[in-house]
C-alpha cells in the first residue's frame, strides 16, 4: 500500500510522495482497463479514474469547513481492479499449483473483501498550512481474503489464493478518507453514501479483467466485519452501546444476558434491521414508545450499510482486558463484602493495582485500555502479581481459574484459522466458557448481578456460533485497518505535500 523506498543504509525508511511520483502512477487505482457486465447502475464507465473528492455530486456545504477538504477517496471499482492487478502473479501461481488449465479458467472467479471502517481522534497537523478541517478522522478501506473459482463441472469452488496476513496494513487497502467526527452521523452517511451506492452496484455485476493477459471475469462478495461496536450500531441503526439491548448479534436484554450467560444464538441481520426500522418509523400496531422499542430490540435509526453480525476480535480483546482490570481492583479491595465503597477507596485500590503491575510486569498505567497494554494484562503473570495483593486464598485461586480459562479461550477468537491452530481449545471452548460463566455469577456476583459488558457477553455466549459459521473471527477483525491508522497520522504529520490541494491526496 505504502511503497517504501530503501535507503543508502540499507534500512526501510518511508519517503515523502513526491519522490514516488514515477511509480505512483501505476500503484495507484485509475491505471487498469476493465469493464462491467452489466455497466453498473448509476457509475461512470470510465476506468482511468483516480483520487475523486468523496462529496463530488453534492452541493458545497455551508458548514464551517470548506466542502473541498472534507474528504477525498477512489471509486470502489477501480480501488478493487487495483487491488486484483496487484494480486496477479499470485492468482496465476494459484491456478498453477492447481494445475488448472490457463484457457479454460477465465469466468467462475470469486473475490471474498473484507470491509473495515474506523474513526480517529485528533489528527491535527503539527505544523500545517493546510485547509481548516475537523480534527478527528474516519478511514474506509478494504482487503482482499481470498481469490477463489468454480471450475467447470465441479462441485466445490477451488481457493486459489488466500490472504496470509489479512491484519496487516499491508492488505489493507485504504478507500475513502474522511475528515468527519464518527459520531456526527449525517455527514458520515452522507460521504459514504455513495461507497454504499458502488457497492450494491457491483453485487449484480461482473467484472471483466485482464489478468495473466487474459480476460476473466470475478465477482465480489463483500463483508463488513472490520467495525467496532460503535461503528456497527451507527451501521446498523441500533442504540447506541450503552442500550439495554446489549448486543449487536442477538436480541438479548443486558439483564437477560447476566442471568443466562452462554446460552444465545445470533439472530439479527442486516434485513431484519431493516423490517424493525420500518416498524419504528410507521408504529403500525399504535404501541406506546417504551412498546414499540421493545418490539423492534432498540433499532432506531435506518440501517444504512451492512455490516456482517460477528464480534470485533481487537477490541474484544480490549474491552474484556477492561473488564480483568476492574475485576482487580474489585479483588484488592475486597467488594465481594462492602457495600458502596467510596470513591477515594477506589481510586487507592487503583494506584495499588498500577503500582505492582508497573513493578512486577512493567506495565505502565495508560490512559484508556490499548491492544499492547491488553495482551500483556491478561498473563498468568500479571494474575500472580494480582494475587500478591490479594489476601484470601480462595479469592485468588477463583482469579487464577478465571485467568486460565480466559486464556484457553482467547486462541478461538484471535486466530486466523482456529480450526488448524487451536482445534483442542476449539473444541472445549462451550464447556470453558459454562465454566467461566458460573465463577462469575457464583464468585464475583457482585459484579455481574443483573449486567454484564458487551463483549464479555459475546465471547461467553456467540464465539464457537461465529467459528462455526465464518471459519475465523481474528482473520475478520478491524486490526489492518487500525494499523493503517497509525501509517496515517505518521503521514499526516510528516510527509504531506506542503500545499492545500495535496494534503488529503498525500494520505490516502
């Protein structure tokens, strides 16, 4: 995605985009022939298209920053024609270590994408002379999972490439860059309302390109499973993660989910958001509010793109390592017999938990739970040196099961193919997770009488469903996608074009 230029050194350095001019070209979407059988609906035939303003067809806004800055993006099409060409050699090795015959395979072939979208805060520039814009940013992109075809007179379609790294930025091709808030919905609807538009378009339509110098034709399958909660629940048109409806897969009541912790099976799709909005826009049945919104499950809002119902693995990870350090406090300080203690008690506990985990795993305190501080957390280690604050030993063996069980059933969620890498911990991740879940309602009760987090509940009750069905859920997680964000800001700050117009070209 970023080229790196080598330098005289030897090392990989990142090189400002003008000195990439040349190459730019080519690497970039726009440079490729190709068409669509049928044409698309309401998208240009052209194919020599590049960076395109994302409101172009709007009307300039009268908002307090100029229309023009606001976002930039490639057209779907041509970003994912792009992508293809940049897998050819690898889709001709694939057709070859099949030993599929080169002539006989040019229609038939399938393109699994995974679709990411992400917001950031405070991406201010350190020294710009660029437009006015918002200070917080959102990243639209997508990777390519797997290339596959359906030769002829074959039953099972053949994968002829996969992904190796599909969390690496790498793969992750970005689309559409938005100098937008994530939580100012209209605007983000509004800018993306034309990538939902691309894509809906290319659903029923193939695409013909020439790949290994003969034309072939794929078509697209597209998966938005690189969201996090928040960015679902906008998607989607549900409450916000706060809601009694606790989740974004099935219809459960934060209460319900508490009492039964493991017993769930995901139910809601993207058609029946759409059914329970129209349902909560025209209140056929004349119900009162509080009726009507225990009728449609705390969907609220037009589901506007949809999204795949899975579980975030990155930040499934994040918020249950959230939940391991509240547990801890709540272990030094011993809760399970106060009542209400107070928030200077709390606040002790806190400093006495940061302490010994900066002196025994040298885990500095962070601001809010980041990936990095999360995988370190939830060690063995990290509950040994828990336990050294706590003094009942009964307390710190139900910790230390805890903690063993979370770690036998993290693999399931955070491989790429957990049936390869993790069968055993596949297998006994039900009887785990029943385990799990009744320390917590037996143990730490105090804690999850009558709610429990969003995510706990889905790694307790949704995981081996989602395996299952998809094969993987770290495969399908947003972590390319955040990786990519870093690359951003590293860009934004340094390596930008110093002139108005380049600024948001540079970065995408």
């Amino acid at each position: 995605m970023y080229r790196t230029v080598k330098a005289t050194s030897g090392r990989q350095i990142f090189q400002p985009l003008h000195t990439l001019r040349a190459a730019e070209k080519e690497l970039l979407p726009g440079y490729h022939p190709f068409e669509w059988q049928p044409a698309l609906k309401s998208v240009s035939t052209s194919c020599h298209v590049g960076i395109i303003d994302g409101l172009s067809g709007w009307i300039a806004s009268v908002d307090d920053s100029p229309a023009d800055t606001v976002t930039r993006r490639f057209r779907y099409d041509v970003a994912l024609v792009s992508a293809l060409k940049d897998l050819e050699e690898d889709i001709m090795d694939g057709l070859r270590e099949r030993g599929l015959e080169d002539s006989a395979c040019t229609s038939g072939f399938s393109v699994m994408i995974k679709e990411s979208c992400d917001g950031m805060g405070d991406v201010s520039e350190k020294h710009g002379g660029g437009p006015a814009v918002p200070e917080k940013a959102v990243r639209f992109s997508f990777t390519i999972m797997s290339v596959s075809i359906q030769a002829e007179g074959e039953d099972e379609a053949i994968t002829i490439f996969r992904e190796p790294k599909p969390n690496s930025e790498m793969s992750c091709k970005p689309l559409c860059l938005m100098f937008v808030d994530e939580s100012d919905h209209e605007t983000l609807t509004g800018v993306l309302g034309p990538v939902v538009a691309e894509r809906n378009a290319m659903k029923h339509s193939r695409l013909i390109l020439s790949v290994g110098g003969l034309s072939r034709s794929f078509r697209f399958h597209f998966r938005g499973t690189g969201y996090d909660e928040k960015m679902v629940r906008e998607m989607e048109g549900l409450e916000a993660s706060g809601s009694t409806y606790i989740c974004t897969l099935c219809d459960s009541t934060r209460a319900e989910a508490s009492q039964n912790m493991t017993l769930h099976s995901v139910t809601r799709s993207h058609d029946e958001n759409l059914e329970r909005y129209e349902l909560w826009r025209t209140n056929p049945h004349s119900e009162s509010a509080e009726e009507l919104r225990n009728r449609v499950k705390g969907v609220s809002a037009k589901p506007f793109m949809e999204t795949q119902p899975t579980l975030d693995a990155l930040h499934c990870d994040i918020g249950n390592a959230t939940e391991f350090y509240k547990i801890f406090q709540d272990e030094i300080g011993e809760v399970y017999h106060k009542a209400n203690p107070s928030r200077e008690q709390r606040r002790s506990w806190r400093a006495a938990l940061d302490k010994q985990l900066r002196k025994k795993m040298k885990l500095k305190p962070v601001m809010r739970m980041n990936g990095n501080y999360a995988r370190k957390l939830m060690t063995r280690e990290a509950v040994e040196a828990v336990c050294e604050l706590v003094c009942s030993e009964e307390r710190q063996e139900a910790l230390r099961e805890l903690m063993g069980l979370y770690i036998q059933m993290k693999p399931v969620w955070r491989s790429t193919c957990p049936a390869k890498e993790c069968p055993d911990q596949l297998c006994r991740y039900s009887f785990n997770s029943q385990r799990f879940a009744e320390l917590l309602s037996t143990v730490f009760k105090y804690r999850y009488d009558g709610k429990i987090t969003n995510y706990l509940h889905k790694t307790l009750a949704h995981v081996p469903e989602i395996v299952e069905r998809d094969g993987s859920i770290g495969a399908w997680a947003s972590e390319g996608n955040e990786s990519g964000n870093k690359l951003f800001r590293r860009f934004r700050k340094m390596n930008a074009r110093q002139s108005k117009t380049f600024e948001l070209e540079d970065v995408l």
